[in-house]
C-alpha cells in the first residue's frame, strides 16, 4: 500500500538518505508478504518519487499539483 504522507518529525528517505524534516512531504510504500500483516517500509523524499516516477505534477484548476498518485504526470 502505498501513502502520501506529512512528516511529524525527523524521517529519513531510503533512497538517497535525505533528513525530511517536519512539514515536508513524502511518500510511504508498504509491501506486503503474504500470509503476513507486517511487511517492509520504505520512505522516499519528493525529489527521488519525481525521479523514480512515484509522484508527478497533475494540472488541476489551472495550476500544477504534486500527486503521488498519478495517473498521467507531466515531468518537471
């Protein structure tokens, strides 16, 4: 599962090791094994989901959002 999320407190990002710090957003994939309700957590900062395409910038109401569930990303 996965969860766009707002730090509350000092988070790393898996990826490039990145502090995100309290406000910043980020994304929280979950994978689950089966037959498990636990699974691995992985935390990535905003600049690596734009780079790994987990996010993307979606034209809504005239302006450009950050999503990190895209369905058609304009990159940036």
């Amino acid at each position: 599962m996965n969860r766009g999320c707002v730090s509350v407190g000092e988070v790393k990002c898996d990826s490039c090791k990145k502090l995100i710090e309290q406000g910043e957003r980020y994304l929280l994939m979950e994978e689950e094994e089966e037959g498990k309700g636990d699974g691995k957590k992985s935390r990535f900062c905003i600049e690596c989901c734009l780079a790994k395409g987990y996010a993307g910038y979606q034209e809504e109401k005239g302006e450009k959002v950050l999503t990190f569930f895209p369905t058609s990303v304009d990159s940036e």
